[in-house]
C-alpha cells in the first residue's frame, strides 16, 4: 500500500460548487508535487460549514485505486 498527503483548504463557497456542478472529480497536489485526481464524494465527507481544510493521508492499493482517506490534522 502507497500513501500520499496533502493538504486541502477549500472555504464553503468553493465547496458548494462541487454540489451544483457536474464535477465528478477533485485533483489535489501532494506534499511532493504529485497531481492526484479523487473522486468528489472522497472528499465531500469532510465538509463542514467552514469549508473542507486540513491535512490529509490518501492511501491506495498497489494498482492505484482508492483504499482510504483520512484527515490527519
């Protein structure tokens, strides 16, 4: 298993274009650089009503493909 992290620090206002729109998918930077593409249901769990911020711990199997995502600080 592969982890990345980053860092996300979208306010509401950002966050309520994701409902309304046909975005299927987030792209965030990681820590080194790296572009990741996650689908927006991924990261629409940690909305709150100030937005979605903090750091975070994306892991996923050897292929790639989503295991977990968790908020880390």
């Amino acid at each position: 298993m592969k982890s990345y992290f980053f860092t996300i620090n979208m306010n509401y206002a950002e966050c309520d274009t994701l409902y309304h729109n046909t975005i299927r998918y987030v792209v965030v930077q990681d820590n080194q650089g790296k572009n990741i593409q996650l689908k927006k249901s991924h990261v629409l769990k940690f909305l709150t009503p100030q937005g979605i911020k903090g750091n975070f711990r994306l892991d996923v199997d050897e292929n790639n493909s989503f295991k977990d995502l968790k908020r880390i600080g």
